[in-house]
C-alpha cells in the first residue's frame, strides 16, 4: 500500500502535467466544435440515420487513437527510470503497473468528455440527457481500452519505432474491423473483430 500510494502520487502528478494541458484543452473544444458543425443537428430522420453512425464512429475512433499513442509513447520514456529503480529494489511490478494505470485513468477520460459535452449536443444526436450520459460512457471504456493496448504495446518493446510501426499497423487493422467500414467480414478472419476496441464502442452506442 505505501509502494502503491507513493507511485500512484508521482504518476497523476506526471501525468497530470503531460494531458492536461492548455494546448490539449483547446484541441479537444477545437475537435469538437468541428464535429458539431459537421453534424449539426440533425433531423431525427431515416436520411440522417448514416450520418449519426459515422459521427459515432469518427468519435470512437479518434478517442482510441488519441489513447493508444498517448499510452505507447508514455512507457518509453519512463524504461530507464523503472528498470534502475526496480534493479534497486524500490518497489514491486505490481505496485508501479497499479499506480500508473489508476492514475493515467482519470486525466486520459477528461478530454474526451470535455469533446463530447461539445459536439453532442451540437449535433443533435439525441435530446435525451440519458443517451448523452450513456454514448459518453461507451467512449470512455474505449479510451482506457485503448490505453491498455498502448501500454501492451509500448511495454513489450524496446525500439520506440519498431513499437510506432506495429502500433500503426495493429490499431489500422483494428479500426477496419470495427463493423463501420466492412460489414460482411470474411468468415476465416470474423474471429479478430472480437479483438476490436473500436467493434465494442461502436456497437454500444448504436
């Protein structure tokens, strides 16, 4: 517990300074703004039906992006420090993998919310605030679930761009599978759309 508290301290206040930061802020208002105008209010019609799911996917999709990079380029940078400390016997794997999940958690969550408290209504998906509270929660799951991978991904390899290239390649793939883009999947590969992030939030908030 005292290994977990003081970590979890060091990596909110890391990352604390690291994604919440002025330049983010206006991006995300900036993105949603965007988004909001694109989509703007929409008529609750058959015609606009394929307009409220490309703007579902577009925000899943950007959100799992922004997370899975964020992730991968954040364990990178942090290796030589963690291998010393952890060869001096400062703490446990345990304690540090704990720590720095729960805290990246809050910060990652923030500015997506911050993007969809603008561009939802904006765009007049839904009037309803329950359908507002549940679209941004799918959105949230995907952002840590793509956290997750980034941090898979970042942790399990030593060269930042060979972990850039497979991370490209890997989250492209994912994306596709999605159900968006291809509906009929071949059935010798429909296994890996089980594997999507962007599947899951996509469906969700149909």
């Amino acid at each position: 517990p005292a290994q977990f508290g003081i970590l979890f301290h060091r990596s909110l206040k890391n990352s604390r300074s690291a994604i919440i930061t002025p330049l983010n802020l206006v991006k995300s208002a900036a993105i949603g703004v965007i988004a909001g105008l694109l989509w703007f209010q929409l008529d609750n019609t058959e015609r606009t039906v394929m307009d409220r799911s490309s703007y579902f996917f577009f925000t899943m999709t950007y959100w799992v992006f922004d997370s899975m990079f964020g992730a991968l380029m954040a364990f990178p940078s942090e290796r030589t420090v963690i291998l010393k400390e952890r060869a001096s016997g400062a703490y446990r794997l345990s304690a540090y993998f704990m720590a720095k999940t729960m805290s990246e958690a809050p910060t990652r969550v923030l500015l997506p919310l911050f993007y969809m408290t603008i561009s939802f209504w904006m765009s007049g998906i839904n009037p309803r605030f329950l359908i507002f509270i549940s679209s941004t929660f799918c959105c949230l799951l995907s952002v840590l679930a793509g956290e997750a991978i980034g941090l898979l991904i970042g942790a399990s390899m030593y060269d930042f761009q060979r972990a850039l290239t497979v991370m490209t390649v890997f989250s492209l793939a994912l994306m596709l599978l999605g159900g968006f883009f291809v509906d009929n999947v071949p059935a010798f590969i429909s296994w890996a759309k089980f594997l999507s992030p962007f599947k899951y939030a996509y469906d969700a908030s149909q």
